[in-house]
C-alpha cells in the first residue's frame, strides 16, 4: 500500500508500518515462538472481517479489522477503523 514501508528483519520477522513512523507493527520470533508487536508491545488481535459497523466493534473492545481487497475505498476504511 502507499506510504507503507515493510521488510524482512529476521527469517521469520517483517515489520510493517507507515513510512511516516506513526506505527511499527512487527513478527518478533523468540526461542522458536511468534509475538505480533506494535511500537515494539505486544499486540493481540481482537477484531472482525468486514467494512461495516466499526463502531460496534470497537465498543466491543475490537481492534482490528480485516479486509479481502484493496481498492479505491480503501484509505477512506482505514481512515474510518483508525477513528
């Protein structure tokens, strides 16, 4: 995605985030385990697949979303799902 800077860091570690450094989101591989961190604490996903109702999902403690395609309203979903 645009503005989005992602590299292998490790066989088994990427990092991605936004090329501004708003946001680092990593695989870290430890002793033979995976942790998904972001801003280097770990982060556990609590989300939906779906473009609709991100209210209810974030009064539900949700914090992730996951989409299926990329296309022209994408940046407009992401911007919603940050709010």
């Amino acid at each position: 995605m645009p503005g989005c800077a992602a590299h292998r860091t490790s066989p088994l570690a990427y990092t991605l985030g936004p090329s501004s450094g708003e946001s680092k989101v990593a695989i870290e591989v430890s002793k033979g385990r995976a942790q998904l961190t972001r801003n280097g604490e770990p982060y556990f996903i609590l989300g939906a697949g779906g473009k609709d109702h991100l209210d209810l999902l974030a009064d539900a403690g949700g914090n992730s979303i996951r989409t299926w395609s990329v296309g022209s309203d994408t940046k407009r979903l992401l911007d919603a799902a940050h709010k």
